[in-house]
C-alpha cells in the first residue's frame, strides 16, 4: 500500500537533511546492508534502502523515528484496535465501521471516507491487522 504523495514528499525532504542519507544511492545509510551508527545516545542499525521506494510505502519507518507521519500506537490503543477487529470478523456495524475509518485516518493519516463498500472496509481491516501487527513486533 502506498503512502499519500504529501507524506512521500515529507518523508524525503526529512531524508534529504538528515545526515545519514547517503546522497549518491539515496539510501538510508551504506546501501541494503545498513550500517550502525548513535543517535541521541542510543544504538540504531540504518536499513540501507533506497529511500525513492521506501519512502513511499504506506507502513515504512526511519530506524530513527525522524519521519513525523510515525504514529506508535499506545498499550491501550492496541487493546481497544485489537477488540474493534476482533469483532468485525462476520459483520461490522455502523458504529464499528466509523470507528474503524477512524482509527484508520488516526493512525495512518489516510484520509480515507466512512464508506459501507465492503472491498473498502476489508482493505481498513487489513490496513489495521498491520498496525496491530507492528505494534506486536516492537
Ligand atoms: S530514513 Fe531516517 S535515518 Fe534514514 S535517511 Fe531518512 S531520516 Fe535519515
């Protein structure tokens, strides 16, 4: 899934000044391998991606949570999103849909509309099983 063409362009212009952008590959650190480096004294490991693709991609991160678009869902966050699709399994009521189209905005700025489109909706779901899954990976 790709990320709205406004969260693109301000994902590469934070790139583009951040220090550990490697100009010559457009890459996030020593290209596909990535390199170790300190940050507000802290260990991280740079991805090595090519920042023209990564940063478009709805779900990506900067190993350094320079990017403003990031939205880290908190403890109780993750309960309540993982009660909301634990529920829209079968059937998702109006008052689930809407909370559901806003949760999605909310956590993936995607100014998507309340729509009843069954396609639309499963995709939300799928879209929010992944910031779910993020959450458990972390
Ligand atoms: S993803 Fe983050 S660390 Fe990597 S170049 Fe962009 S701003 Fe810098």
């Amino acid at each position: 899934m790709f990320a709205p063409s406004k969260i693109t362009a301000e994902r590469r212009s934070i790139c583009d000044k951040c220090k550990y952008f490697k100009k010559k590959s457009k890459t996030c650190g020593t290209p596909i391998v990535g390199n170790k480096v300190t940050y507000r004294k802290k260990e991280y490991k740079l991805c090595g991606c090519f920042m023209d693709i990564k940063a478009r991609l709805l779900y990506s991160r900067c190993p350094l949570g320079k990017w403003q678009d990031e939205y880290k869902i908190s403890e109780v966050e993750y309960k309540e999103l993982k009660e909301l699709l634990s529920n829209a399994v079968n059937e998702v009521s109006r008052e689930e849909n809407t909370k559901l189209h806003y949760l999605h905005n909310k956590y993936l700025k995607s100014g998507v509309q309340g729509s009843r489109c069954i396609p639309c909706v499963l995709q939300i779901i799928n879209d929010l099983h992944k910031v779910v899954e993020q959450y458990e990976q972390e």
